[in-house]
C-alpha cells in the first residue's frame, strides 16, 4: 500500500514537471505603453507666485496638463515681475520639460523696456538664460524693427545672433 502511495505521489509530481515545462510563463514587469496618461488635469487656471516681496509671477491658461515627463499648458499668458523689469509671455501652447520651456502657436515675448518678440515658436532654457526660435520671428523695439529667420539670445551676455537679418530704423518707419 505505501508503494501505491509513493508511485501516485511521483505520477503526480512528474505530471507537474510536464505540467511546468510545456507552460509559457508570464513576465511580471512592466510593459510599456504607447499612451501617456495625464496624472493631474487643471482647467481656467489663474495662479499667483507670491513671496515676502509681493508678487512675483502670474499664470492664466485654459488647461493644465501634467504628465510623468512633461507638462503641457494651453493658452499661456504669463507675467514675470523682477525688480522694475516686467517680462510677459503669451502662446497658445507651451510644454515644460525640465529646464526647457517651450511656446508654440503666436508665441510672443514683451518687456516693458519697450522690446517684444514675436514667432510661431520659442524655446527658453531656464538653466542658461538662452531664448531662441527655429522659426521667422520679428523683434521690435524703440531702435527699430528686426526681422530674421531664426535667433538665439543669450539673456547673460545680453548678445544676439540672427540668421539673414532685416532692419528697419525707426526714422524708415516714420516715413510710411
């Protein structure tokens, strides 16, 4: 009877040896998907970053979108505050990765020190201080108008570089 026994218990277990070894095991780990889905979703957004000396920055945008690596904001208007220099930013899309800001869609720049930039894209490294755009842009201020293909601007040095640029002096302007 304990041969019986033991001649079912090893049936058994080579049944489960066979069992196991014809069976396709699944991987456990984590399979990456094609769709990044929001984590957080905003809507007529109005924020405000306030310090100790008063108000530093203001955000308004119809919708907010956080992402794992990204944010995406639609409708962009920002101000930025900085001692007596007052900096703002419109667009009708802008994605944050990082340290890179990008604007997308009549992005425009204005200080009110009288210049303002205009283009269907700029890019804002907020690490180096660097604006540039890979699209045409116009830039106007109370020397005159510029006009270019793509730019970049190093916000430290306060240097420009400009690929095939046009110049209008405020006196040409005064003639039309």
């Amino acid at each position: 009877m304990a041969l019986k026994v033991f001649a079912i218990a090893i049936l058994l277990f080579l049944a489960e040896i066979v069992f196991l070894t014809t069976k396709d095991f699944k991987d456990n780990r984590d399979i990456k998907k094609d769709i990044d889905f929001t984590d957080i979703a905003f809507e007529n957004i109005e924020g405000y970053l306030i310090t100790k000396d008063g108000v530093e920055s203001t955000l308004k945008a119809s919708q907010l979108l956080k992402y794992s690596q990204e944010v995406q904001i639609v409708d962009v208007q920002a101000n930025f505050f900085k001692k007596d220099l007052q900096n703002q930013i419109t667009a009708d899309y802008a994605t944050l990765k990082g340290d890179i800001i990008s604007l997308s869609g009549n992005a425009s720049y204005e200080n009110n020190e009288s210049m303002q930039i205009k283009s269907q894209d700029l890019v804002y490294n907020s690490k180096t201080d660097i604006v540039s755009s890979a699209t045409p842009f116009t830039l106007s201020s109370l020397q005159g108008n510029i006009w270019g293909d793509d730019f970049l601007y190093d916000q430290k040095s306060g240097k420009i570089e400009v690929t095939k640029i046009r110049y209008e002096s405020p006196k040409e302007r005064e003639k039309l």
